[in-house]
C-alpha cells in the first residue's frame, strides 16, 4: 500500500523501505548491476510512490536508493522483511483504515 501512494509517507521513510523491497527482491547490493535495476523512473515504481518519484529527478532518487540498498548488504531476505516492518510502523499512517467518501 506504500507503493501505491494511498499512505502518506516521508521521504526518508519511502526511500528506507524501497531499498528494503530492493534487498527482498534482489538480494545484496552489487554496484553497477544493481544500479541498472533502477535506469528509469519507471524502474523505481515498484519501490517508490509515484508521487515522490515525480517530485524530483530520477537521478536524485536513484542515488538515494541506491546508497540506502548497499547499507543492507548482508540482510538476509527474511531480515529485511521484518525490517521493512518494523520501518513501515514509524509512518505516521501506520495502522490507519482509510475510507472512500462520497459526497
């Protein structure tokens, strides 16, 4: 749901727990391969809201994913599983439900 841009969330939080999806999906960081996964905006989809990814540029996001993935090295997948749990509880919107109104 974080990814979908539904939850409101901070950028270092969104940035923390798209290298953690990055670490579950693709195992450890490993340079120039690793940064080929991100070549373009569409890459960081499935890590990052659309919303953040739009703000700024893709370089700048790619960096900051980037540096944060390699801080994971050595994470096992179900580490950073419960990692990106324990992450995702510091979102202000954490447990909230949020309903559709119509008016």
């Amino acid at each position: 749901m974080v990814v979908s841009g539904a939850y409101p969330i901070t950028d270092y939080l969104a940035v923390k727990l798209g290298a953690l999806h990055l670490q579950v999906d693709h195992g450890d960081f490993n340079g120039p391969k690793t940064a080929a996964l991100l070549k373009e905006a569409k890459d960081l989809l499935p890590y990052m809201p659309q919303s953040l990814v739009d703000r700024y540029k893709i370089q700048y996001w790619q960096k900051r994913l980037l540096q944060q993935y390699s801080r994971y090295k050595g994470m096992s997948k179900l580490e950073a599983q419960l990692e990106y749990l324990r992450v995702a509880r510091k979102s202000p919107a954490y447990g909230a439900s949020i309903f559709e109104i119509r008016v």
